[in-house]
C-alpha cells in the first residue's frame, strides 16, 4: 500500500535543484507501481519510495541496471546527483530520478499472439545477460509438503475470518475451498524431485507490468529490485499468464504457451526437469495464496483486487486439471 507523500511541487523543484543542477517547469503525479511517482517536464521520472524501503534495495537496483545496459538491453536510466549518488533521501523517504521513458504500459492479457512472443524473447534475452550477474544469494524456498500443509491452514483460517455482509462470500469461500482441495490432492507430490530444476538470476517480478512500450522503439524493462536467483521456470510460466489474452479467464493457449517456451529456449538452456515440472512450480506457487480475497475482505473497494484473485483461482484449476498434459507436451520440445 502506498504511502502518503512528502512531497509538494514546491519541494520537488527545490529538491532537484539544489541536489541535480536542474531548474524543470513542470511535475504531474503518476499512479502506477508501489511508490510515488512524478513526471518531470517530461523528460525524467522521480520516484519517492516508502519509508521501508532500504537503500541497499535501490543500490542492487542500480547495479543490475548499470549490468543490463552494458549488455545492450533497453533499461531505465539512473540520473547521479552532483554528489554522484544515485538517490537522495528527504524526510526519511528515498527518492531517485531516472530518465523519462517515452511509451506506454499494456494491461495484464491484452497482448495478441506477436505481443506474446515479444514478452519471451525479452525474458529470454534478459536472463541471459544475468547470467554472469554477481549476486550473492541463495534460494531454498522449493515447494514442499510442510509449505502446502501451511498453506491449507492460512486458506481455512480465511475462510472463518470472512465477514457476512461480504458481497461476494459465498464465491469466496467456494474458491478457498477448491484451493484446500486441490492442495489436499497435491501433498503426495515428489517433492525430492522438483528441486532439480534450474535455477537461475531472475527479474523476480517479470510481466507484462515491467515493459513499456514504444511502437518506434525497443520495449523497455523495468523495476529490477526484485532480481533474485529462483527457478526459471517460474519466470517463464507465470508472465505467460499475464500477457496472454486468450489467457484473461486463466485458460492457456497451449499452443501460444509452448511457442513462447521455446522462444526463451533460444536464449538459454531449460533441461527435461524443467520442462517437466514447469506447470508444477507454478500451481505450488499460486494454489495456497489468499492475496486478493484477503484485502477485498478488509476493504470491499478493491475490486481489482479481487478480480485477480478469481483469475489466479481459474488458474489453479486449469493448472491441476491439464498438469500431466502441460508437461507432456513441454517434455516434446526440441
């Protein structure tokens, strides 16, 4: 959830003058992403991020972008101040000033077929260049029977929690309760086994909602805080769901989805573990979440919310109903 600014147009103006040099004329908010966002004259974009947001999450941003346009991809653009930093702080908020990047943002499954496959090429492109990124992490959050077992607990105690007056209760717990289901039928998974699967330095966050588009120019990515080594699998299937507009009901093209994995394929090495588990990784992913039904519970002006919510449920379902043939048909690329 957002916070409220501290910020003004007044103090903007000061804030960019007396720390980059800069006189601007004009500042317009812009409501998009998880911190506040201001065009300058348009020619730069300030963000001023919540006053949890540790700097080390802005300075790892900043390296993996200095990375990545090295390597030739379409990337924000860090502006220094004259005291060569990449961000300052004001009143407790970190806030930095990045490049304007001429385009526009496509909403979640509106992309036609060639969209799409764009969407692997740049995945696949992007994880390659990580590749040799130094990152010093490591990833043990495999999908386990103990992880599936909390999961049907968080379902079931949210289940008790919603209120009677909830317009949509009974759709609700109907889709909580298939969750539980299909999480029940899941907990004699080979658990051992899907821990075989490849992991790589990821975006962490990669969809439809990290490009921006110019229809003259290179698509662009951003936001690269979440970068993280994870499965790839998990990257490939997921913003495949986002962007595919045969998908909106949570129902693959299975023939747009097996092209867009063998468009990453060409950039990078996915083994028989991958391909085999890929629908896997996601529905472990998605099956015990509440994020959704929860905040509409607490706050019923969150449609969009819970819109969301319905879509990644019909997932679930698509996801457990076809996971034998998914993986079959990915397991026939060559």
């Amino acid at each position: 959830m957002l916070e409220n600014s501290v910020l003004t147009e007044e103090i903007i103006k000061k804030l960019l003058e007396d720390n980059y040099n800069l006189k601007v004329a004009s500042v317009e908010r812009i409501n998009r992403g998880s911190a506040n966002i201001y065009n300058i004259d348009n020619k730069y974009i300030l963000k001023e991020f919540s006053s949890d947001r540790e700097v080390s999450s802005i300075e790892k941003e900043y390296n993996v972008i200095k990375h990545l346009d090295n390597k030739g991809l379409k990337v924000p653009t860090y502006i220094e101040t004259k005291y060569g930093n990449p961000y300052i702080i004001y009143e407790g908020r970190i806030i930095i000033l990045q490049v304007y990047l001429e385009g526009y943002a496509m909403p979640n499954n509106t992309g036609d077929y060639a969209k799409t496959i764009e969407s692997a090429t740049i995945l696949g492109k992007l994880t390659k260049a990580l590749e040799d990124y130094e990152l010093d992490s490591t990833y043990n959050d495999y999908p386990s029977k103990e992880a599936l077992e909390e999961g049907i607990v968080k379902l079931s105690d949210l289940i008790n929690k919603i209120k009677d007056d909830n317009p949509y209760k009974d759709k609700i717990i109907s889709d909580l309760k298939r969750r539980i289901e299909i999480s029940k039928e899941l907990l004699d998974f080979n658990f051992e086994d899907i821990k075989k699967v490849t992991l790589k330095i990821c975006h962490g966050d990669y969809s439809v909602q990290q490009l921006i588009y110019n229809d003259n120019e290179e698509t662009a990515i951003i936001d690269f805080e979440t970068v993280r080594k994870m499965p790839i699998d998990w990257e490939i299937i997921r913003s495949y769901s986002y962007i595919d507009k045969e998908c909106k009901d949570g129902v693959f093209n299975l023939n747009t989805f097996i092209d867009y994995v063998k468009e990453v394929k060409k950039y990078i090495k996915l083994t028989k573990k991958d391909l085999k588990y890929m629908p896997y990784i996601y529905i472990f992913q998605l099956v015990s979440s509440t994020f959704g039904y929860k905040q509409y519970n607490n706050d019923y002006s969150k449609t969009s919310l819970l819109d969301f919510a319905f879509f990644r449920t019909n997932l679930c379902n698509y996801l457990y109903d076809n996971l034998e043939l998914i993986s079959k048909e990915l397991l026939n690329i060559k």
